[in-house]
C-alpha cells in the first residue's frame, strides 16, 4: 500500500498532517485523566490529528479501535495496552498493513519486538522498589513481621506486575517484611475501597502498612479504614504510586505517608517520537520519564506546583 512505501521517507515529502489513533484504556484514575489531556494538548500544539477512543479498561474495545485505526489508514498508531498480553495479532495485523505502533505508559509482553516501534513509560520496577524501601526505612521490623497489605493495580498490567516485582525484591533481601494479603483494585478509588472492606469482613485487624499501586485505590482504602475507625498514616503507614493533587492534599492532612511519583505527562515526548518516526528517524526501544518520591514533610511545599 501507499502507506507501506511511504513509511520511511521524511514526512514532508507526502503529507502535512499526521493521522496518529490513540487507544487510551479508559478513565479508570486521577493519572489516566492526566494522561489524556497531556497527550491530547501535545497534539494540538504540534498540529497533529489525534484519533481519540477510550475503551473503558476492555482489551476487547481496544483491539476493536485498533482495527477501525487500520481500516482508516491512519499514520501511525498508539496504544496504552490495559493488560501486557494477548497483543501478538491486532500488532501483526498493523504491521501487516505498514502502519507503526508505539506504545505509550504501559507495555506488551509479544513474541516479536519490531511489532512496536518504542515504549513510552516509566520504570515500573524502580517505583516498586522505591515503595518498599520507604517500608523498610520508616517501618522497622522488629521482634514481630511488619504485616503488609498490598493493593494491587489491574492484573496482568505491565505496572502492576512491574511494581509488585521491585518492590518483592527489595522485601525478599530484607527479613521481618511479609505481604499478608494482595488483592487487584483495578486502580480505582472503588477498588482500593473494597479491597480493605473485603479484608475486614474476614480478618482481624493486624496491618502495619498498605502498599497501593495507586493514588487512586490509596485514597479508596483511607476512606474505608476511617469508617473502621482505623487512622490512615498513623496506625497504619500507607505508600502508593502516582503522585497527584489529592494524594498530596491526603499527606498534608497526616493519612497518606509517601507516594512514589509516575508521571502521566507523556504527551511532549510521545508527539516527538511520533514526529521523527514520521521523519524517518530511528527510535530507542525505551523511553523513560525521570521521577522521585515524596513524603509528608515536603508535601505541603510541593503541592502548588503539581501539575496533575
Ligand atoms: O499505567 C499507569 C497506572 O495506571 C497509574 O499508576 C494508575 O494511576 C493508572 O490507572
């Protein structure tokens, strides 16, 4: 096809605008939110014709957008993948038709590499890490494990899978940590509630600290320790991972103890990636966002400047 033909030359040389099909996986979080609106301005500012769908955390809707992308001819696709599997033939069947792929926060796990042109994210694995070595610093084992509950994001999302493999390493080289209980929450406010109400309907009450793959799920479970009359951030240290406005409001007010930043603002690197694809340029297989963590003690200095 045309598009085959035209896929490495400079992109001035065929056409103005670039036609990019984005299939966000849904809505389900504060960071997703952000997500989409950086990805959606970065593409107004560079004049490229974003093709927006939302598949509201199906991989079902996503294949089906994938598909529409294709038939539309559109010039490259980007796909936020709701899960890291079952993706080897809708990216076979882009490349088929000549149109790249990149992919954008989360990843892929496919048996060919070059069915995708880079990856866009952060280090899952690091953020993981540093969720638990904040654990260890600040909730000492002593004669007693620390009891920990985990919250995990989707399963089998690349994050999910990521923050829970950093952040069991760096507890397997440290003894006196256990995870006790680990339930998805689907990185919904919703999720992380119900994961703490399901654990009190069939548990006593004996967690030192909750790690939430999210702010989101964090800030669900707050809600329901309170209506158990448990403090958050006091008897129980929570970590989560994003970092937005609301769970730095939650660690100025003393409930949330430290997130470890994941940036959603992917949109400036993602419109330039695509750019100099579309220029001909060869891409790095990775590109990681630069993040840290924050505690309670800076939150209240750091909060005007989040930009999510
Ligand atoms: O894939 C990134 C994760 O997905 C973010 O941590 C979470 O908030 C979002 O829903």
């Amino acid at each position: 096809t045309a598009y085959v033909e035209n896929q490495n030359k400079p992109r001035n040389e065929y056409k103005e605008i670039i036609d990019v099909g984005y299939s966000q996986l849904g809505s389900e979080s504060a960071w997703r939110l952000a997500n989409t609106r950086s990805i959606k301005e970065a593409a107004k500012d560079l004049g490229i014709n974003l093709i927006y769908e939302d598949a509201d955390q199906s991989q079902e809707k996503q294949i089906a957008a994938i598909r529409k992308f294709i038939d539309m001819k559109v010039d490259v696709i980007v796909i936020s993948p709701v899960v890291d599997n079952g993706w080897n033939e809708i990216l076979q069947e882009a490349k088929d038709a000549g149109i790249p792929v990149l992919l954008s926060d989360r990843k892929v796990e496919v048996e060919d590499d070059s069915l995708y042109s880079t990856y866009i994210g952060a280090d899952f694995i690091e953020e993981g890490r540093r969720a638990m070595r904040w654990i260890k610093e600040n909730v000492p084992a002593e004669e007693e494990a620390v009891n920990i509950l985990e919250i995990q994001g989707t399963l089998e999302a690349s994050p999910t899978v990521e923050r829970k493999q950093g952040f069991e390493e760096i507890l397997n080289n440290n003894s006196g940590y256990e995870i006790v209980y680990s339930k998805g929450g689907d990185y919904t406010y919703a999720g992380g509630k119900e994961v703490i109400e399901e654990y009190m309907k069939t548990h006593e009450w004996d967690i030192d600290a909750i790690f939430a793959h999210n702010d989101d799920m964090a800030l669900g479970a707050i809600k329901a320790l309170e209506a158990y009359e448990i403090e958050p951030g006091k008897d129980v240290k929570i970590v989560s991972v994003d970092g937005t406005r609301k769970a730095f409001e939650a660690m100025i007010e003393g409930k949330l103890n430290c997130v470890v930043e994941c940036s959603p603002l992917l949109g400036p690197q993602l419109m330039k990636a695509i750019q100099d694809l579309m220029d001909g340029k060869e891409l790095p297989l990775r590109i990681i966002t630069d993040e840290k963590i924050y505690t309670q003690d800076e939150a209240k200095d750091v909060l005007s400047s989040r930009k999510y």
